[in-house]
C-alpha cells in the first residue's frame, strides 16, 4: 500500500504540484474597521436584550398590551364612578336642579378629559 501524503508533502517529495492559493477578498483597512464596528454593534444588541430579558424576568419591565389593558380598567372605573355621583345625590334628597348641575359638571370634565 503506497502511503498517501498531504499535497504539499506529494509536491516536496516529486508528485503533483500545488494549486495556487485561492485569493480572497483583500481585507483593506477601511473593511477591517467596518467588520470591527458591525461585531460591536452585535455584541451590544446583544447584550442589550440580555439586560431586557434579565429586568423582565425581575419585574422591572412591564408588558405595554398590560399596562394599556390596566389603565383602560382603570379610566372606565373612574367614569363610571363619575357619571354616579348625580344619582347617589337623588338619594340623599339633592333638589333635582342641584342634581342637573353637578351632572353637567361631571359630564363636562369628562369630556374635557377624554379630549385632552
């Protein structure tokens, strides 16, 4: 069996002779700099969304669809315990033009708030 060598070592002992080298792109400078700069901007995005991931898993950050969900309970809660107030003065034995008036009041800051 004839030994079988790399193809270097086949053109040092007589064999074949080497290709030429493959060449590659010439990295100038300016690309070196390029590829530099766009490996940092991926090392920071990543390490980026590892502190995200980290402060989510600690509860430091919160989901918006969640936050929005919340205060959307909340605005409806604080309308609906508006537009009470004129009924739970009927009760108490608020004259009716009283009970008018503090309804267009509420009503009004309501509205005044739902525009702003």
């Amino acid at each position: 069996m004839t030994p079988t060598f790399a193809p270097d070592i086949e053109a040092l002992l007589g064999g074949t002779p080497l290709p030429p080298p493959k060449k590659g792109p010439k990295l100038t400078l300016r690309k070196t700099d390029e590829l530099n700069d766009a490996r940092a901007r991926a090392a920071n995005a990543t390490a980026a969304k590892a502190e995200m991931q980290t402060a989510k898993l600690a509860g430091e950050l919160l989901e918006v669809a969640a936050v929005r969900a919340a205060w959307t309970d909340t605005a409806h809660a604080i309308r609906a315990g508006m537009l009470a107030i004129p009924g739970r003065l009927t009760g108490q034995g608020v004259d009716a033009a009283t009970v008018r008036l503090v309804d267009a009041e509420v009503r009004a800051a309501l509205e005044a708030l739902s525009d702003g």
